[in-house]
C-alpha cells in the first residue's frame, strides 16, 4: 500500500504542476481575474501581498500592457492560497453532506483500503474536512488559480454553489476520464499538443460550470442531477453526425484527423473534436426537458440555426475580442451569454411550433431574412468591437421575441405574447 500512497502524492504533484503551465499559457487573460482574487484574498485578510511577494496591481497591470502575467512561482502562491481559501469556503457549507460526494471520499484513500475499509472511510470522522479538501483540490487543479473569480464574475454565485455546479460539470461531461485519456499521452506526444488538449477542457469546464449555475436548481441533490445530464449529453453526442450541418461536420472530421496525426488515438481526437457542439449539450438537453421534444429534433434544430444566422461566427468574433479590462472582460463574457440565451428562445419556439428550422424559416420567411441580413451586415464590418457585439446580440433577440398581434397566427398556432423565450435571462 506504500506505492498506492505514494501515487497519490506523484499524482497531486502532477495535477499542481499541469495547473501551473495551463495558467503560465493563458497569458494575459488570466491577468484581471488573478488580480480580483488577491484583492478578494486581501479584504478577507487571508493574503499579505507583500510577505508572499506578489505583484500589485498597477505592476500586473504594466506587465499585461507589455504582454506578460504574473510568474510561475507567484501562480504557484495563489494557487496556494486559492485553494486553502476555498477549502474554509466549502467546508463552512453543505456540500460536502451531499450523498453524492461521498465518492470524493474514497478517492482519497488507496484502493487496497477503499475495498476492505469502505464503512469505516464513510464514517471517518474527518468526512467533511477530506471532501471539501479533494474537491477544492480538483477545482483549482483543473479549473485553475483564478477559476473562482471568473465564475463569480460571470455568475456572482457563492463558493459553495460553485463547487456543487464544478461537481455537476465535471461528471456530467466524464472530464475525468478524459483527462485521464489526455494523461495516457505522456511522452507520446509533444507537450505543447498535449498541454492544448488539457487547456480545451479547461475551457470547456468553465463553461459548463457557469451554465449549470444560471440553469439549474443545485440543492437538491447531485445525484439525479448528474444522471440526468450525463444521459442526455451521451445522447447527443450519438446524433451529432446526424444533426451538425453538413459544412461543420467536415470540419469536426478535419479536426479529428489533425489530432490523430499528432499521434492523438481515435476514440480521445474524436471526443475533442466534438467538444465544440458539446459545448451547447446542456441547452439542448434542457429544451428537450421543457419542451417534450426529442434530443434529436432540438439538436438539429439548435444546429442549424446557430449556422445559418451566425450564431457560431458571432462568438467566434466575440472570443477574440481583447479585453483592457476586467469590466470589459465580464462585458464581453455577459454578450456572449445574453448571445447564447437569445439563441435558446430561438431554438424553443421553433420546437414548440414542432417544426424543422427550414420550415419555420419559411412561414415566417421575411423576418428571418431581416436578421440574417443584419447579422451578415454586422459580421462583415471590421474590426469588430464591443459596440457591434451589442448590436448582434440584440438582433437574435429581435427574433426571440414572440411579438403580441391582435389575431391568432398562422404560423405559430397562436397570438405572439411579448415574453421572452428565457428561463433565466441573464442581466448585462
């Protein structure tokens, strides 16, 4: 059992290192989201900048202007201290009493003891203090030194709520196992290959942790929650060649080919170039929830749309927007999400109309026209700014909108109400 520890230990040493050169990577964006955390650590009183030699803020500042961010051994210390922060944080909640967690538990014990010990691991008297600590540990070794604060300025949520979705993410979509898969490579591939591959996951889990805080109820138990979604997203990632346009699913087999001659196995280039639809998983597997329809019609439906008005090149053109701010980072992240939920109202009404997005585009042909034109119109001009996003977002919502008119519809079965198709419109 002595080698069982010591992997253990080889394995967290791992994980903070990969965690390190993952944020070394990021560059400067990662700048204003370190420097909202060491303020946040300061006013709590759990951070001295100038004993752990930390720059300050206008130093973090002069740095990003000239391209760089903080350090590899100052990364080292937030890490630190983000995850001793965050462990008090959750320690302090209910989350570590959620049946579900238990799992967190055994992991932290050998396998010689997790199969002969198990009910005494599950009644350690230190159950709470060993979860919240594995699971402060994953959040940051994955998510990152400055994860907590970009979730909180995209979500304003508590730590403990953060944990709970991060829990949710990360077993919803199998990011264990695909990291471990991303380990195997190892001396097979180059390490700059292997550290984007990593990174992309990293991309994708904060993304997912966001969603699941704006669109589901976290306290009532992880369990059937991960069971619902990880169902869902397994189904639709089996229809994806049916329901991506036929333009991106070339480009998803050209994705996978690239990966595969870097010496990426099949099954793992697959999953990675899939992670661009699966990215938009949840929404499809929430809608089809709501709506009744089948994981299939909504998949193709939300597919087609986001190609055809521009959905996918608007967020492409918002990703790359830089940033001078932290403001203007959460101004652009809080588009991109009003972009997403506009897309989503979208996408239910054509289900609840139950029609295919070529037939609802035909019955209600002029008024699609229009915001596709305006979309290409906007998406043409360059560079694009802020200001342009703005607009882009607001002509999706144009169409989101289900306008009142004095007499039923003939295309949609009904009157229009002037509700927006949001369950949980987000504020910008």
């Amino acid at each position: 059992m002595t080698d069982d520890v010591a992997g253990l230990v080889l394995r967290n040493n791992y994980l903070q290192t990969l965690c390190l050169s993952l944020a070394l990577e990021q560059g400067t964006t990662e700048n204003s989201y370190a420097i909202q955390l060491m303020q946040r650590l300061e006013r709590s009183g759990e951070l001295d900048r100038k004993l752990e030699y930390l720059p300050s803020d206008t130093l973090v500042i002069e740095r990003d202007q000239k391209g760089g961010g903080l350090t590899r051994p100052e990364l080292a210390v937030l890490m630190a201290y983000a995850k001793i922060s965050l462990y008090g944080e959750i320690l302090a909640s209910g989350v570590p009493d959620d049946p579900y967690l238990s799992r967190e538990l055994k992991r932290y014990f050998p396998k010689a003891m997790q199969e002969h010990f198990a009910g005494d691991i599950e009644q350690h008297k230190l159950r709470r203090e060993i979860i919240a600590t594995m699971l402060a540990n994953s959040m940051i070794n994955r998510g990152g030194p400055s994860f907590i604060a970009y979730v909180r300025g995209e979500s304003s949520a508590a730590s403990a709520d953060i944990a709970a979705a991060f829990a949710v993410a990360r077993d919803s979509f199998n990011f264990l196992e695909l990291n471990t898969m991303i380990d195997a490579l190892d001396a097979k591939v180059p390490g700059a290959v292997q550290n984007r591959l990593y990174a992309g996951l990293q991309q994708l889990l904060r993304w997912t942790t966001v969603w699941f805080l704006r669109h589901e109820k976290l306290d009532d138990g992880l369990q059937q929650l991960i069971e619902r979604y990880r169902d869902g997203l397994a189904k639709v990632e089996a229809v994806l060649a049916k329901t991506v346009p036929a333009v991106n699913l070339v480009q998803m087999q050209e994705r996978r080919s690239e990966l595969e001659k870097l010496n990426v196995p099949a099954p793992l280039a697959g999953k990675i170039a899939s992670h661009r639809f699966l990215q938009r998983a949840p929404d499809i597997v929430k809608i089809a929830e709501k709506s009744g329809a089948s994981i299939e019609a909504v998949a193709s439906v939300l597919f087609a749309t986001a190609s055809d008005l521009g959905v996918e090149r608007l967020i492409e053109e918002g990703n790359a927007l830089r940033a001078r701010d932290l403001l203007e980072r959460q101004a652009i992240n809080r588009l991109r999400a009003q972009v997403f939920e506009n897309h989503r109202g979208i996408v239910r009404r054509i289900v609840d109309g139950k029609m295919a997005w070529a037939e609802w585009r035909e019955k209600n042909k002029a008024r699609a026209d229009m915001v596709i034109e305006n979309m290409d119109t906007i998406l043409a001009i360059k560079p694009f700014d802020i200001a342009r996003y703005a607009v882009a977002q607001g002509t999706l919502a144009d169409l989101a909108i289900r306008r009142r008119t004095n007499s039923p519809s003939a295309t949609e079965g009904g009157g229009y109400s002037d509700k927006l198709e949001f369950e949980h419109p987000v504020n910008f």
